[in-house]
C-alpha cells in the first residue's frame, strides 16, 4: 500500500513529462548540431591536399583543385562561424519574441542594405525555422499543463475557472507562463468547447485560432496555426 500510494498519478506522469519541454538548452543544441552540420561539408576540404600522382603519360591531379578554392572555402566558414556566434548569442534571449525581434532585424537589415552573405542568410533562416519549432514545442508543452490544471479544477468545481491565473499545478506552483511573451497563457470558451493558447511566432493575439478551427477543406493547404493552443471539447456535465 505505501508504494501505490508514492506511485504518481497518470496525470503527474504526464505533466512531469511535458515539463521536460521547458529545457532552454535544447534549443542551444540544436543550433550547435546545426552548426557542425552546416560546417562538416566545408570543413572536409581544408584537410591535407593529396599530392600529384604521374601514371605514365597521364598525371591526375587530386586536391589541386580544392587547394585552389581553400582561400574561397576558409572565407565560407569563417563567415557562418562569425553568424553561428551571433545567433547562438540571440538565442538566449527571452522571452521568445526578444529573439524572433532579433533575427527579424538581421533579415530587415539584410534586404535593407543587400550585403549580407548567402551563407549568412542560411544561417539566419535555419536557425528562425529551428528557434520556431523550439517554441512550439515549448509552448504546447506549457498549454497541455495548463489544461491539466483546468480539467483537476473541474473535476472538483464542475466548472471553468474564471481564468488560468488561479489555478496551479500538481506541485502548487503556479502555471508557466507563455514562452514567447512572458504573460500568462489565455483562456477562451463557448458553449461547448475552450481553447488554452499562446501567442504564436507572429507575435499577434489572434483569439485563441489554433490548429484544428480551420473552415478550410481538408484537402486544402494549410497553413501554420497563429496562436499555439490546444481546444477542448467540454462535456455535458460541464457548465
């Protein structure tokens, strides 16, 4: 009996598990995998250049051709180095928006002045798309406690809370609030349904529009949802 009863609910479990998701490191990770990834093709042809090889009338020159554009491959490096350091830089801004901000004025800048590097804007695009999956990720993992925390509060009031700001989770701390604006989450509902969300990587409140609301067909393109949320159908006991 002692050990069920230390075992953690399902739920805890699971909220444990989506906490995992608030680790600020994955994103610093994962721009460093993109880094070497970006780099370890480069790289490969500044090595040792092999040396002429003469088979009888014929001499094939291995490498002479990569010696040549070694200055040209040095400078590529060195400029994703260069950009590498100054993303990895931005990307411990919070919350999120500080750093979408950032990378957005590195673009404006760029179409500004066109004198960026090619090899520059890869670095800044991937690393956009790679700080915007992080987010997602985080944010939904924020939004799915925070329904956690809603669903434990009707099964005791059989009703929406007023808002999320009074609600806590398994441990008693409060809700995390929304990584890309620092605020708290939203909540929104209707008759039948309510959506917990955060602003989305365009930095607008779009009211609770997440994946899943769209009228759109479904063999029809779809774009990203603009706010990150989860919709909850209520069931007939709730109010």
């Amino acid at each position: 009996a002692p050990e069920a009863a230390a075992t953690p609910a399902p739920t805890g479990r699971l909220d444990t598990a989506l906490a995992s998701l608030d680790d600020d490191r994955v994103l610093v990770r994962g721009l460093l995998i993109l880094r070497a990834a970006a780099l370890e093709a480069w790289l490969r042809y500044l090595g040792e250049v092999p040396p002429l090889v003469g088979e009888g009338l014929e001499v094939r020159m291995p490498g002479v051709g990569v010696w040549l554009a070694r200055p040209y491959i040095r400078d590529q490096v060195n400029e994703r180095l260069r950009m590498f350091r100054e993303v990895l830089q931005i990307a411990s801004l919070r919350p999120g928006n500080r750093m979408f901000e950032a990378l957005n004025r590195i673009k404006a800048a760029d179409r500004k002045s066109r004198l960026l590097p090619h090899s520059d804007r890869d670095v800044v695009m991937l690393t956009t798309l790679r700080a915007r999956s992080f987010f997602e990720a985080q944010s939904l993992g924020r939004v799915a406690r925070a329904a956690i925390a809603v669903e434990r509060f009707r099964e005791t009031n059989d009703r929406l809370p007023a808002s999320l700001e009074q609600l806590r989770l398994a441990d008693g701390s409060p809700l995390p609030p929304d990584p890309m604006t620092g605020a708290p989450l939203r909540l929104t509902a209707d008759a039948g349904t309510y959506v917990i969300y955060g602003i989305g990587s365009d930095g607008k409140d779009d009211g609770g529009r997440v994946a899943g609301q769209s009228a759109a067909p479904s063999w029809a393109k779809r774009g990203r949802a603009p706010d990150w949320g989860i919709q909850v159908r209520l069931s007939q006991r709730s109010k």
